[in-house]
C-alpha cells in the first residue's frame, strides 16, 4: 500500500523525496499482524524514545547526565579523479566514529551529514565487495538490537518480507532494512540514544567503494526524517536531557588542522569572533537554511536576491558553493578576472593567490563574506582576446556548482558546503531552530586516544592544481572537497557530474527513497 501523504517527510539535502511503496503492511494488516501505514502508528511516549504496543521499546542505557560539550574529532581524505592518466580533481569527505550496539559496542565511521535525516549503516547481509569493503553492522552480536519494519512496529514473522528503504543517489544508489539499536559518541554508556537505524544490504561502488567511511549520519532536523525515531540528534536531546541541544561543526582550513564535530554546544576555541545568529528559514523543510537579504561581488547588488527572497543551505557534505544556476553565469562574469601580464609567463600559477572581488552573503545579523581564495579554480584559463588575431590571455574562474532546486524550495537557493564551513565555525541550535556564525579560530583540543589515526588521508602533493586540492598544496582553505566530492558522486565540483545531474539536487545525495517489498 501507498502511505498517506501526511505520513511523508522530505528526506535528504540533494534532496529525497521520500515514497513508500510498503506492500508488506498490507499482508501484516490482513492478518492483524501490526498496523498498516504510518498514520495510524501507536504515539510515543512523550520522552520522544518511548513504544506503543507492537512498536520497539527504548534501549536501556541512555543517560541524564551528559558532559556539556561532547567534541569528536573527524577525518578528511582525499580521492584523486584520474583522466588521461591525469589528476584532475580529487573528492573528498570528512568523517568521525560513533559506537552501536551493545554490550561491546561496534564502532563504525560516519560522515556526519547536516542535509540529511537517517543514519545509514552498511548490514552483514550486504556481501557486495563495495560493502565488504567496510565494517558491517552485525546484528546478532548486538543484545539492544530490535528488528523493526519503517514505522517501528516490531518483527514478529520473520519469513515475511521486510520494509525495504531504497535511496537513490546523483551516482549511486542504497537499499536497506530496518534496526533500532543504541547509538552512542563514546565508547561508554554514558552519551546514548535509541535510534532507528537504515540497514543497507546493497550500496553502489560509486561513492562509496571509493572513500573509507562506512555510512552517513543525518544531522537534518525530524522533517528530513521518516519520523522523529530516525533523527539522531532529536532523540539523543529527548533521551539525555542534560545535553544542551546544539551542535557545531568546524572544519580545518589546512590538512595539518583538526577537524571536529560537538555535540551539547560549542568549543570556545573554535570561534575567533562574536557568534551571531540567523533563524532558519522554513523549518518545516527540514535543512538548516537561512534567509539572504542580498548577495554583493565586489560591493555590486546581485538583483535576483536584491528583494531578500533568496536562501542558503548549510550541508555539511556538500564540497562547494552551490548556487543557483539562473544566477551562476552572472557570478561567474562577475568574480572572473584576468591574471596579470606580470604573472603569466610564471609556471603553475594559482587562482586562489590571484586578487579577485569579494562575495558577500548579507543575512541581516550578519555578513558571510568569501575571498577569491574560497571560490576560485586553481588553474587558469586560456582565452582569446576579442578583436586581436592570435592574441590570448589567461583569466581565473570562480568554482561554483550550478543547481536547479525544485519546489518546495525554490530556484533560489545557494548550497554552502566547504569554502564556508572552513571559513566559519557553526553552531546549530536544534531548539530554537537558529544558525550561529563565528569566524573561524583555531582547532579544538583533542584527547590523542581519541583521534582514529591522521587527521588526513591521501593529501595532494604540494603545489597541486587540481580542483579540490587544498591552497598551497595543504596550506589553506579554498578548492572545495567535502563528502560529495568533485561536482559528482556526493556533490562537488562540476567537471564529473553533468549540469544537468546537478540540476536535482544541491550535491550528489540526491534522488529519491523508496521504501518497498
């Protein structure tokens, strides 16, 4: 059967649509075996863990004293794009571990996702080499596991089919089953929640035979989720009620920084400057996006955005600005700007060390401002002057995925990934629904047996110009990279993904989820 329009919830920044087809319900309803659709679910109960009759029961263990802040460090790699036997842009993700499971908790790492709204863990009953490749949740070494179908009522009959969840990406694709387990971020009981869990049994080698991370964990809010039992954080607020709901991400502008993820607030350290607030704009869609009262390039009003009706998503797996693509050839033309005569003899010149205008994102209480440094290609190019037979010069690009975003956001929206996450520190107030905005300061404290092993995994090598390769070749921020990698399988940077796939979606996790027999 199709379930109510009222039980569906958008699912994903690149954005799911989530349809579910659940034949097995129709079977179970026949034989008063659960109840039919997620409309008519039992409630919870009001800790937000809680189970009607037939639904999971919350896992023991979850705590009422959390520490105040919660910092867990995250790793970046780098995958190169090979073409002609050339490097030609390199993906990349950032990812932390979390624990499942009880009593030993299986540890497993996750890109922590703020444009999406499900954990997705690879399942011992995928035996693909993409998720061979990978720590694999085992469900029977896991005494908190419960088998759930998609609206939590438990798995009485387990000959009958299950719920199926089926995710299709901008290069790939995920199908899994249902879990509810604890999730914790220490190896100890004391930071836990109930969670509802997607169980891939199939994932796509593109993307994610290619990186070391072995699922996504969504930071959206409840509206991206399936209902408020997928959301990660919404139920370890509810469960641990000391923990201050906020989180906050900071990305290094360098290879040799630590990267980190908080969880109960914010590292001071972190923010360099005052932290200003912005309301999230529709919070009924479920991202964390904000109102753009004007965008200006070099002090020039963009006028598509001059009346306020543009928005930014933050996501946190998206590698590049994203931006709208009825604005993206006026930017462009905008932010271009010639190398200088000077310059243009030397070997391995670098955009990003090129003067260029300013981009400002005025959002009322405060200005995202970006440099060439953030928003350049690398490498220059050669272009024909006008009017002069066999003349040339070189001019430096801005680096911008262009995207078509449909209703009910709008062809409006800008996607803020990488350049602005390493340039500023945000916080994410899960409760009063607002972004935080702080320069970006110095990288938080983390204790050494806390740290997985190198805070970056196949860097470029120095002086590499190939787009998503860091400024300096590991000195500094711009270029891009991020979870979706090179304008393709997570999002990127434009020269692997056709405009056209980029069109869908503000990265590469876009598409649409399906849960089926």
């Amino acid at each position: 059967m199709t379930v109510p329009d009222a039980a569906l919830r958008p699912s994903r920044s690149p954005l799911l649509a989530l349809l579910l087809l659940l034949l097995p319900l129709l079977a179970r309803a026949a034989s008063g075996d659960g109840v039919a659709g997620a409309a008519a679910a039992p409630a919870a109960n009001s800790d937000g863990g809680g189970a009607g009759d037939g639904e999971a029961p919350l896992v023991a263990g979850s705590s009422t004293t959390a520490p105040a802040v919660r910092t867990i460090p995250i790793r970046k790699q780098y995958v190169p794009i090979v073409k002609n036997g050339s490097t030609v842009a390199y993906k990349t993700a950032y990812f932390g571990n979390i624990h499942v499971g009880s009593p030993e908790p299986q540890v497993f790492s996750v890109v922590f996702d703020t444009g999406s709204g499900h954990l997705i863990l690879p399942s011992t009953g995928c035996e693909s080499d993409t998720c061979m490749k990978h720590r694999r949740y085992q469900r029977g070494t896991s005494s908190s596991a419960v088998d759930i179908g998609y609206d939590g009522q438990l798995i009485k009959d387990k000959t009958k089919p299950r719920d199926q969840l089926r995710i299709s990406f901008g290069t790939g694709e995920v199908s899994g089953e249902f879990v509810q387990d604890r999730i914790c971020l220490t190896p100890s009981a004391t930071e836990c929640s109930s969670l509802r869990v997607v169980l891939a049994t199939s994932m796509t080698p593109e993307p994610f035979g290619l990186f070391d991370f072995d699922g996504v964990l969504g930071l959206g809010t409840s509206a991206l989720a399936l209902n408020d039992h997928f959301s990660f954080f919404g139920q370890m607020v509810k469960q641990n009620p000391a923990m201050h709901p906020r989180f906050a991400v900071y990305l290094a502008d360098s290879d040799e920084g630590q990267s980190a993820i908080s969880f109960g607030g914010h590292e001071e350290p972190c923010a360099a400057s005052e932290v200003r607030w912005a309301p999230v704009a529709r919070p009924e869609l479920g991202y964390w996006q904000v109102q753009i009262k004007s965008v200006r390039m070099g002090g020039k009003v963009l006028e598509e955005c001059e009346d306020g009706g543009c928005r930014a998503i933050l996501d946190t797996g998206t590698s590049l600005v994203g931006v709208p693509r009825t604005v993206s050839r006026t930017m462009h033309r905008r932010l271009a700007r010639p190398v200088p005569e000077a310059l243009a003899s030397q070997p391995d010149i670098d955009c990003r060390s090129i003067a260029g205008s300013s981009l400002e994102f005025d959002l009322g209480s405060v200005v995202v401002t970006l440099g060439q440094e953030d928003y350049s290609r690398p490498k220059p190019y050669n272009m024909t002057v006008p009017g002069q037979a066999n003349a040339w010069r070189l001019w430096c690009r801005s680096l911008f995925l262009p995207v078509d975003m449909k209703e009910p956001l709008g062809q409006r929206v800008f996607i803020w990934g990488e350049p602005v996450l390493r340039k500023y520190y945000t916080i994410y107030d899960w409760a009063a629904k607002q972004v935080g905005f702080s320069v970006a300061g110095t990288s938080p404290t983390i204790a050494s047996d806390s740290q997985p092993g190198p805070v970056t995994i196949g860097a470029p090598p120095a002086g590499s110009l190939a787009a998503g390769a860091p400024l300096g070749g590991g000195g500094g921020g711009g270029g891009g990279g991020g979870l979706r990698g090179t304008a393709a399988s997570y999002a990127g940077h434009g020269s692997e993904r056709p405009a056209e796939a980029a069109a869908s979606a503000a990265g590469d996790m876009a598409g649409a989820a399906t849960a089926a027999q």
